[in-house]
C-alpha cells in the first residue's frame, strides 16, 4: 500500500495548491495529513477548504486546536500567538469548530500517525530528545513506524538496541524490519530545515521504504500575502530561508 503523509500547511495557500498537484499526481492508496493546517501564514480558510476537496485523514495540530477554541495559546510564542489571533478573525464558525474536534491520533494498518507525539499528543511536545523519542517507541504498542509532523524538520528515527539512530529526511531510506521508526514528514508551508521548499513523505509498505519529496512553489508570493495581512515580518524572512 502507498501512502502520502503530510503536515504543517500553515495557512500557505500556494504551496499547499503546488503540494496537491504533486500528491494527486502520485495516486497513493492513502492520503494522511498531520495537522497545523492554520497558524502563521495568511490564507487559513482558503487552505481549509481546499483540504477538503482532498479524500484524506485529518489529525490536527496545536495551531488548529488553538485557533477552534480546544486549547489555550498562552503558551505559543509570540509570533504563534500573534499570528493565531489574526487567523481567528479570518475563519466562520463552523471551520474553528471543525478544527478544535480534530483527533490528535490515528491508527493504521501496522502504523500510527500523531501532529506531535503519542507522547502526551494534547501537550503537543517536540520529539528532539531522548527521553520523548523513548516514550513515543514504548506507546506505539505492535506498530513499527509513527508519522509526525510538528517540528518542520524532516528526519528518521529508527530505534536500536542500544542507540536512537537520526537520519535526515532526504531522498529515499529503507526501513528495517523489527525495527521500530519514527518518520517526520516535514512542513508544506513553513519549511525549517534551511530549504524553503516545502516537504511531505511517500510510504511504500510493501517495500517498506519512505521517500521525502520537496514541492517549489512560489515563495514571493506568499511573502507579500503575509505583509499585506499585517502579519510579522519575521515570517516573511523565515519563508524565504526555510528556518
């Protein structure tokens, strides 16, 4: 079976539209998608309907969650916050409901699939230590890979004997039988592994193989959307770098 499993659109209406050409094009079996469709970028509600022309598995994200009421956003930063404010301005009522009822986690066939980790999902933690990697593989139960998002930076984490092996989230990697993984399908719209293409994750489970696919788009474009919603200027910079 092949899947296509991606996160973090963030409200960027145009590499969202040069992502779904792209995973169209693909013909997966499945289509699952990791959450934070909102927060920091200036298309929300167009990003949210054109999600639902897609037939996809829908987990949600901090951001969704804060900006449907579900969560507090106190502790966002600043730029999180500020630009969640401005997004709860932009959205009916009915998608902040949708999006404050999304489930953290799904399951799948010998797979999970969570915005952050199975660890505590609703704390929405980061996994970048050892001791949440560690939490995450005991509570994936009898699956043997979890897709995340969450952090923007697409990785592999393959849990061995006596080590937690990282692997960047480039090209195609083969994962081991018996061997438990956690896969970081990286960010569509707000990139932060220093290339401002945006990334999603093809699962091929027969060959038990994930390929990190990167998606152009144009970043010009949505860096004048964002300064002429008034958002902050660091997310214009932040676009253009991948940071």
């Amino acid at each position: 079976m092949v899947y296509i499993f991606f996160s973090d659109i963030h409200a960027n209406l145009y590499a969202w539209q040069s992502a779904k050409r792209k995973l169209l094009a693909l013909k997966p079996d499945k289509i699952v998608y990791l959450g934070d469709i909102v927060g920091y970028g200036p298309r929300p509600q167009e990003c949210w309907e054109e999600l639902m022309q897609v037939n996809s598995v829908l987990v949600g994200g901090n951001h969704d969650w804060a900006a449907g009421g579900r969560i507090s956003k106190e502790n966002f930063s600043f730029l999180a916050r500020t630009a969640i404010e401005w997004t709860e301005t932009k959205l009916n009522a009915a998608i902040k409901e949708k999006l404050g009822r999304l489930e953290l986690v799904w399951q799948g066939e010998n797979l999970r699939a969570v915005h952050s980790s199975l660890f505590c999902p609703a704390d929405f933690l980061y996994l970048d230590n050892r001791y949440i990697l560690e939490e995450n593989f005991q509570l994936m139960g009898e699956s043997e890979i979890c897709f995340v998002g969450h952090t923007h930076i697409p990785a592999v984490f393959t849990l061995r004997p006596r080590q937690i092996e990282y692997r960047r989230g480039v090209g195609k990697i083969k994962l081991q039988q018996r061997l438990k993984h956690i896969v970081n399908v990286g960010s569509i719209g707000q990139p932060r592994d220093r290339d401002p293409r945006g990334c999603m994750c093809l699962y091929d489970s027969k060959r038990r193989e994930v390929e990190f696919v990167r998606i152009t788009y144009d970043v010009k474009k949505t860096q004048r959307e964002v300064l002429h919603a008034g958002l902050p200027e660091l997310l214009v910079a932040r676009l253009e770098k991948g940071w």
